[in-house]
C-alpha cells in the first residue's frame, strides 16, 4: 500500500500557499532557469534523456552495468545542489567500499566541490555527526547509517532534497533502503529519489516490491539488445557449459542420499512433507514446510487456554528434525554444485563444534553410512602433502582450469600489447580458496588473488573493507590476472576492464548473473562462461534466464500492470520549466563558494523586492525608490553568477 497523497499529509497551512516559493524552501528560482548537462565526456543520448526525466519523476534507472549509472546519479545530484543551495544530497550504497567510490566518481563527473561532500561511517563519532550534517552538503553513507542518523536526530531530515539509492534491488522486506524511506516520509515528503540496479528484480514480485519500497513513479529500463545503447557497449558472448557429473561424484551423490533417506522419512513418515524424489528437492521446500507447521500450531495455541497441551500435538517431529534435514541439503548442494572438498569442510565446522550444531553432529555420529564417507573425505583433504597432485573434488574444476589455461595461452600467442584479466565467482569461500589452489599451479602464466566479504563466519576467513579496497587496487595495477571472488565482486566495485568471466556456479535469481556479466564487455569485447553440473544446477540456470526475459518484457510492456507511486513529489514550483544547458563542470572550491555566496545575496534581494512589492499600495516613496534598484543589483550579480557558471551565453 502507497502511503497518503502528499497534499493530504501536509500540515493545513503548508497547503493553502502550495505552489509558491513557501512550499520550496531552500529553492532558489535564478538556479533553476537551467539543469546543466556536463561536456566534459562524450554525450550519450539515452544518458542525457534518463537524466533529465530522473530530475523530475522518482524513477528507478536499469541499466546493464558498466553503461553510465553513477554518471547519471551525478548530473541529477549536481542539479538539485544548485537548485537547493541549502539543501541536503544523499547517496547510499550497500557497503562501505562501494560508498568510498562513488565519492570519486561524483567529483569527476560534475565537480561538486569535495569540501561540500562527506563519507559518513558508523566510526564517525557520535557527538560530531550532527556538526557534519550541519555543515556539509551531498553524503555518501551506508543505508545502515543513514538509518542511525535519523533515528538520533542528527540528520536534518527536512533539508533533504535528492536520495540516490545505489543496487536498489535489495529493497525488498525490511531492508535499511526501506527503513530510510519510510523515516524520511515521516519528517518530509519533499525529495527526490534515484534508484539505479542494473536489473530491477528476480520477478514480477519483487520488481512491485522494490516499485512500492522506494516510491518509483516511473522506470528507464535498458537491456544490452536496446538500440540507443548498442553504440556504446561492446559485445558479450554467454557459453553455457554443462559438465557430466561422472562416475566418482555419482558413487558419492549415491552414499550421501542414503543419508539424507534415514532423516528426510521421519518428516515423510509424520505427513509434514510430500514423499519425493530426494534428488529434486532442496532447503528452501523444507524452510516452507517447517514455516507451515509452526504457523499453523502459534494459531492452535493462540485460541487454546492450555497451550503446553498442544507443543506440538502427536507429532514426533520437531524443530530440530526440520534443522538437521535444512543443514543436510545444504551440504547436498555443495556436494553437487562445488564438489566433495567444499562438502568436507562444511561438515567438518559440524563435527568439531565449531558451527555450534550439537544435535546434527550427535545424530550424525551414529549413521554409520555417513561416518564412513566423512572418514573418506577426511583421508582426502585433511593436510594433503604439497608433493601429492591435485585432488579435482568435482569435474566443473577440470573445465575451469581447461577454460581458463586456454584463454591465457591465446592470448600470449596473439599479437595484442595489452594485458588480460580474467574473472571467476563462486559462492562459497571454500570453493574459492579450493579454485585458487588449482589455480596456483600453472604460475606464473596465471597470477591468481581471491576477493572474499568480511564477514567472520566459520572456516575461511574473510576480508576486512580495507583489505578488499587493497585487492581491488592491485587488480586493477595489473600485480594479478586472475580473481576468484564471492559474491562480493558482483556489486558496483570498479575493477577495472576484464575480458573472462567464469561463473563457477548457478543461482535462482537472475540479479546475480546479470551483474556478474557487468565485470566485462566495458571497453571490449568479452566473454562469459558458466559453467553447470548437469541436472538440478543447469534446471536452476535455464530457469533463472526464462525469468529475467520475463520481468523485462514486463517492464516494458507493463503487461503485469504494476503499480507506480502516484503521488510524485513536485520539487520546482508550477510554471519552472528548466532548460537543457550543456556546461564544463568545475573542480573549483573557491569558485563553488562564490557561487554559493552570489545564491544568499540574490535571495536576500529576492526577499527585499518581494516585500516591496507586497507593500507597494501602502510603500513609502523612499521604498518605490529602492525596487529599480533591487532589481538593477540583481540583474547584476545574476550576470556574474551566469558568467561564473558558463552559462551567461544563455541568457
């Protein structure tokens, strides 16, 4: 459900001079005669069109990656700067090193003076961080801090005029992105939002979520087969590879569903789930399952008077039966998707106690099918000698390392001076540390570094925010050629150009492939290789390309009728009309301060000449006097702001 029309949230008196320079404080109407476009880079049309429609519509920009969103992000950020001089410009990206780059970004595109801009983190103290809303004008930050800051009242949510929101398709359930919103429309409905993703959503579902989430009254969508953009991308080739699981990880899928048989019937046996194929089912049918009875026995016990009667009735299934079959088709993923190395691991967290997960390892304990093939793996993996070969622990890794051992060797045999880069993902941490491994052997032909988050789970340990900026820089420096990343790399990070990319895996949302192919094809032609083991993970694949053709073809067609935000926030007074002004941008502090200085004393004039007017049946003649002159000094110091601005040709 939309929130309340603005008109009817807004306090009686703000509405009765709705359309008068009262309901845009903080505007300032000689700015707002133009929105400048910059010329210090080559005009893209679809650009400059989605720019100027974004400065006057709450619209969710997509484009594939790599085509121009943060340049557009900048001109409409650069707009409103000037046309509220005293108002507030927000951007925020989902984690701190995507936040760190966009600043860079803003300043080189359009100029907006750095001493104008802030980074804001959670270890900016407290106490300073209403002096720096105070005193600073455009913010990069985390939506997590943002959040924060509204919530301790050091963020002037009324002066905030243009919220840019970065990777907007996580704005689904009760994310930070949501949270932001719904606390500034609580404070103001004055202000302008630009989401960018480089796909909207993994379905029609969570295209009107994202829709509804963030305020979107309108949405420019690009795909790499629209015409105004093909001039400007290079191509990409996508080669599907599917990869027979073959007879050793076949004797192994066999043993590991015996174990999956002896704890998927107590939930088959107490009618809590379907008797299936196991092979074709997997976590999240068991998630529904588990959901569904515990909602269903909360009601039973909500309308008993003795509720410790119906604990779970006669069921001999309980929670932690629905907890161990959860844990046991992740690791059956991890079997079939990544290989029996990550599989080990997994249960090896299990086994030491290390993840915490006592029951599983007890019950685990005492299945002997499974014990025996733990033993097996742990004979495998466990401190291999650096003498011994390299244990391929699933067939994807033999064609990874085939792939990619052949990209690096033709290249060295073309007659091409540049360099090459090469991309893989995969999911899990594990994975990567194993494909790194693999890949180590065949140095220095291949060069290889891996990119992992920083969260401080079980097992590998991640990367700090620092440490990912660090790999990112020597990747681009070219001290590597080779980068094996989770998800982490998918997102926004400027990595520079790289012409392969091997996606080592298979996900259900059509998001993660989407931006994946975005690390290549930037400033030539590249490739795209994924490869799947043969079955569920190549059904996973076809399936989640048959749904990001399905949400675009919506999109533009709007065939499933979503619902746009109907009441779009006027942000310029009726009759405002700005015209295009292609203009350099400025890198000039000093200047930007003068400029600055010139808005505060054409609106004191401004004030003065609106006041005489007011008062010119009762004036006295010593004001009559004054208006031609208010009006001469304006006229003035417009011509020198004008000149200032490179745009006195202009007028």
């Amino acid at each position: 459900r939309f929130l309340p029309s603005i008109h009817e949230q807004m306090p009686t008196e703000e509405r009765r001079v709705k359309g008068t320079a009262t309901y845009f404080p903080g505007f300032n109407s000689s700015s707002a005669k133009v929105w400048i476009y910059p010329t210090s880079y080559p005009v893209r049309e679809y650009q400059r069109k989605i720019s100027e429609v974004a400065l006057f519509q709450n619209t969710l920009v997509c484009l594939p990656t790599g085509l121009g969103k943060t340049f557009i992000a900048s001109v409409v950020m650069y707009n409103f700067y000037r046309w509220y001089p005293s108002g507030k410009i927000v951007f925020m990206a989902p984690t701190k090193p995507l936040v760190a780059q966009q600043i860079e970004a803003c300043y080189k595109v359009m100029g907006i003076p750095q001493a104008h801009m802030a980074e804001l983190t959670g270890a900016t103290v407290a106490k300073d961080r209403p002096g720096v809303w105070r005193t600073k004008r455009v913010f990069f930050l985390t939506p997590q801090v943002m959040v924060n800051d509204l919530s301790r009242e050091s963020c002037p949510a009324e002066q905030i005029k243009c919220v840019v929101i970065d990777e907007a398709h996580k704005a689904l359930g009760n994310h930070a992105y949501c949270q932001v919103i719904r606390q500034l429309c609580s404070r103001t409905l004055q202000f302008r939002i630009l989401a960018l993703s480089a796909t909207p959503g993994g379905d029609s579902k969570s295209v009107q979520s994202v829709i509804s989430n963030l305020l979107i009254s309108h949405i420019e969508l690009r795909s790499e087969e629209s015409p105004d953009i093909q001039a400007h991308s290079h191509q990409r080739s996508v080669e599907k590879v599917v990869v027979p699981l073959g007879e050793t990880l076949s004797a192994h899928q066999a043993r590991y569903l015996q174990v999956l048989k002896k704890f998927m019937s107590r939930l088959v046996q107490n009618r809590v789930m379907a008797h299936k194929d196991l092979r074709t089912l997997g976590k999240y049918q068991i998630i529904l399952a588990r959901d569904r009875i515990l909602h269903g026995i909360y009601f039973q016990n909500l309308f008993t008077f003795n509720s410790s009667e119906n604990e779970f009735g006669d069921l001999t299934c309980s929670p932690g039966d629905f907890a161990l079959c959860i844990s046991l088709y992740h690791g059956y993923e991890l079997l079939m998707q990544m290989g029996l190395r990550s599989l080990f691991f997994y249960f090896q967290g299990i086994m030491d106690g290390s993840r915490e997960m006592f029951r599983a390892r007890n019950e685990l304990q005492r299945t002997p099918v499974f014990m025996d093939l733990y033993h097996e793996m742990q004979a495998m993996f466990v401190k291999p000698s650096s003498d011994e070969p390299f244990i391929y622990s699933h067939p994807k890794l033999e064609k990874l390392e085939e792939v990619v051992l052949q990209h690096f060797r033709r290249w060295a045999e073309s007659p091409q001076e540049l360099s090459t880069r090469v991309m893989i993902f995969s999911s899990f941490r594990e994975s990567v540390q194993e494909i790194a491994t693999m890949l180590n052997h065949h140095a220095p032909l291949i060069r290889v570094m891996t990119f992992m988050g920083q969260a401080s789970g079980k097992g590998v340990k991640g990367f700090t925010q620092k440490e990912q900026l660090e790999v990112v820089s020597r990747f681009r420096q070219g001290g590597f050629n080779t980068l094996v990343s989770t998800c982490v790399g998918e997102e926004g990070l400027d990595i520079g150009e790289v012409d392969l990319i091997v996606c080592f895996d298979s996900q259900n949302s059509p998001i993660r492939l989407v931006q994946r192919m975005g690390r290549t094809g930037r400033k030539r032609q590249g490739r795209i290789v994924v490869i799947l083991a043969e079955g569920r993970e190549e059904r996973t694949y076809n399936q989640s390309q048959s749904n990001k053709r399905s949400v675009d073809k919506s999109i533009i067609s709007n065939k499933c009728g979503f619902h746009m935000y109907p009441n779009n926030p006027r942000m310029l007074p009726e009759g405002v009309k700005p015209h295009h002004h292609k203009a350099l941008p400025t890198h000039d502090v000093d200047h930007s301060l003068r400029c600055h200085h010139f808005i505060k004393v054409m609106e004191l004039i401004d004030g003065m000449r609106e006041e005489s007017e007011v008062r010119r049946g009762t004036t006295t003649s010593s004001c009559l006097i004054l208006l031609p002159y208010i009006n001469s000094v304006r006229s003035k110091i417009n011509a020198d702001v004008f000149l200032l601005c490179g745009l006195k040709d202009n007028y």
